[in-house]
C-alpha cells in the first residue's frame, strides 16, 4: 500500500525520500539500475519483439546462461537450459540427463528447427523431418552421406574414397590412381554401366587384364574401331592405279609396335590383268615394317615379303575368285594412318573386284 502523508511517500510501510530515484530512459528499452538510486537504458529493448543488443568481450559472453543444468527429472519436467517452444507444442520428450539447448516446435511445422548462416547463405541446418545439411569448403553433406559439390572433393595424400568393408579408391603418387579391395591386397573387376550379363567388365587375372560380362559369367568382347576395318560392299578398280580400300584407313601412335593380319578376296573379270596391293595408301612413316603376303587363285600364285610401304604384291594373272593373304608388323615413326591399296597388274579390258568381307585385324603390342 503507498501513501503520501505531508509530502513524505511510504510504499508499504517503507518511506521513499522525494527525488532519491533519478534518471531518464528511452521508450521500448527496458530499464535497469546504473547506480544505487539512478535508472537508465539495459540493453534489452521491447518493440513486440524482445531483443538484446550486448557485444561480446574478451572473456566475457554477449548473452550467458550460468546456472545449473537440472536433470533427474522425468520425460517432461526435465527442461532444457535454453528452450525454444511456442504454443501448440506438448514438451513431454526431454531427456532426464538434462539438455543444455532445445526446440519443440509444434505438430505440422516442417521448416528448419535449426539453421546457422554466413550473410545469408546456410551452412548447417536441421529441419523438422530429422534432415540436417551441412556446407564444408563448397560442399554439401547430407545425414545419409550423400555429398554434393560445387568444388572439389580432395582426400588427403595417403586417404583413400572408399566405401565401408568394400572397395577403395587412392593415389599412391602424383598421375597414379589405384583401385584395391578394402584391404588393399586385391582387385576383381571394374563393372561398366551395369552388374548383369548385358555389360562388360575388365577383371584382373594376375597380371593380366581380361574383358569379361560384368556379373563374371563369360569372356567379353572388346572392339578397337580404329584397330580394324571390314569392307562392307564390293569395291572396284579397272585400272592400274592404286586406289585406296574402302573403311580400312588404320590409326596408328608413333613409338608403338603393330602386328596385323590381312584377307583381300580379289577376282578380275579379265585373268591376264592380274592384281596388286601395296600398303602406301596412309599418311604414316615407318621405323620398321615387313609384311609377307600369300595369293592363291587357282593354286598358289605367288608368296613373297616387302620391308617397305611401297613394296608392291603383284600378281601378273590372277584367274576366278582368289585371295591374298597378309601377315606384317609395323613400328610407325609418325602418328597418323595405315591403309592399304588395291589395283590391276596391269589393263586390257577387265575389272578388279575386292569383295566384301575383305577385312584386317590388328594388334597394339605396346611402345
């Protein structure tokens, strides 16, 4: 109860002089004390929203928390030291060993319960379906390991991507790249775009790799466009100037060492004309080459063996449908093409015909 008896105020039986309390504040800003008996502006300002504008110190907390955590209590009484919940939560899950920070949001909210940010731009947050995101160096975790990048993903000199008791990943030395079991003792095979019978795989067998299905059920096949060629239709020469085969143009690497295997099925309408291949067609040099060729019409024609890209295989006739076949290797000096040429002995009235099927296999034996 507050009196006022000849100018003197009592405030429950206590008497308070005139003009012991001074000071002046500022409206929406909670007052505090600043000395015994004077009243100014706290930090703490109330415009609907509460707000607290301190400023950390060295040592010292913007906003500190000091007491006790309580713990020991029961499901719901068992608060947490710090608790974010509006109306409509039921707050009955709390551990009883205590919580120091919570949110209980209420039934139906699905934004984020938790969401730290740099100028915007989150960096780790957890929302209320139980999903967190985090933001490492550009990249973003996920609860269930999934990693999206914007940069790079770099382990470390001796780390490895593995997966968990399964397959690893390294880098033993600059420009070198290892696939190993998780022991890293061992390697089967390396699947290509599928796990069944419809894919290949490369599989280590000892030292050697072999291309095989991807489920390991049978060999594979392995095709090299630029290693082989097939002609596909009849092609023609009626005269005696080299032409060059059709879809057999040849890529080779300069430094590497070819093999190859040839089958030209030849027939000329006229036999006196003959036929003749060499194999100057492409635009590759040569450090070594040699090639034995084998022409059979009627009977054997000729076998004979040219060391250079000029060297001509002639047959002076050549009577019906015959072939000539070819055994080489070749050591290029140049990388660019092989392609082999066709033509007749020689010309009165006939036509030269390579037939289809006609085709060369060849081999990279490595530098």
């Amino acid at each position: 109860m507050t009196t006022c008896v000849g100018g003197s105020v009592t405030i429950n039986g206590v008497a308070v002089n005139a003009g012991g309390v001074t000071g002046t504040g500022t409206a929406n800003t909670i007052p505090k004390f600043t000395a015994a008996s004077t009243i100014g502006n706290s930090l703490l300002t109330d415009t609907g929203t509460l707000a607290y504008t301190g400023n950390g110190a060295s040592g010292a907390a913007a906003l500190l928390l000091s007491g006790t955590i309580f713990t020991g209590g029961g499901a719901t009484n068992t608060k947490p030291q710090l608790l974010v919940e509006p109306n409509g939560a039921t707050s009955t899950g709390w551990s009883n060993l205590g919580t120091v920070i919570g949110a209980n949001a209420p039934s139906g909210f699905t934004g984020n319960l938790f969401d730290v940010q740099v100028n915007g731009v989150s960096k780790f947050k957890f929302d209320a379906a139980g999903t967190f995101t985090a933001m490492v160096g550009g990249q973003s975790f996920d609860q269930f390991g999934n990693v999206t990048a914007s940069g790079e993903i770099r382990p470390g000199t001796t780390s490895s991507l593995s997966w968990l008791s399964r397959s690893r990943l390294q880098s033993p030395s600059d420009g070198v790249v290892e696939l190993s079991n998780s022991a890293v003792t061992d390697f089967s095979r390396l699947q290509l775009g599928g796990t069944s019978s419809s894919f290949p795989a490369l599989k280590r067998n000892n030292a050697v790799m072999v291309f095989r299905l991807a489920d390991d059920s049978a060999d594979g096949w392995f095709t090299y466009a630029g290693g082989n060629c097939f002609l596909q239709a009849d092609q023609t020469n009626a005269t005696t100037t080299f032409a060059n085969i059709n879809n057999c143009t040849i890529n080779v690497t300069s430094g590497r060492r070819y093999s190859f295997r040839a089958v030209f099925y030849l027939s000329d309408s006229t036999a006196a004309d003959g036929a003749k291949l060499d194999s100057n067609g492409g635009a590759a040099t040569v450090t070594n080459f040699r090639m034995q060729c084998t022409a059979f019409d009627t009977a054997l024609n000729f076998s004979t063996q040219q060391t250079t890209l000029t060297g001509v295989f002639a047959a002076t006739t050549f009577t019906g449908a015959g072939m000539f076949e070819c055994y080489g290797t070749f050591e290029p000096s140049s990388s660019s093409t092989f392609i082999p040429r066709f033509a007749q002995n020689a010309h009165t009235t006939g036509t030269l015909t390579l037939a289809r099927g006609s085709h060369m296999q060849w081999l990279d034996n490595g530098p």
